[in-house]
C-alpha cells in the first residue's frame, strides 16, 4: 500500500512516514488528521479505500 500511495502522490507529499506496530494497527493520518483507523473501523480496508481518503484530505 505505501508504494501504490506514494506512485499516486508522490509530487504532492513532502514526507511519508511508516511505523511498524503491533496488534492488527494500521492508521493512516494526513497533517495530522486520522483519515484511516483498522483498530477504530475494526476491519480491513477496502482495495482503493485509502487511496479516496488520501485524495479527499489533501484537496
């Protein structure tokens, strides 16, 4: 997912960060605004799901 993220919008982000941790988390945050929770959702994303959020937040 980092590289179909980064392939998308690689010449609109400065930064890109991924931490590995523990128990199923998986959170994406953009500017510091949680766009993408599994923990919170408790579910898996849907294929192109993050992609959407990552195009809606950075609008």
């Amino acid at each position: 997912m980092a590289e179909e993220l980064f392939s998308e919008f690689r010449h609109q982000i400065e930064e890109m960060r991924l931490i590995p941790s523990g128990g199923g988390v998986f959170e994406v945050e953009v500017d510091g605004q949680l766009i993408f929770s599994k923990k919170k959702l408790e579910r898996h994303a849907e294929e192109g799901e993050v992609v959407r959020l990552m195009k809606e937040a950075v609008q």
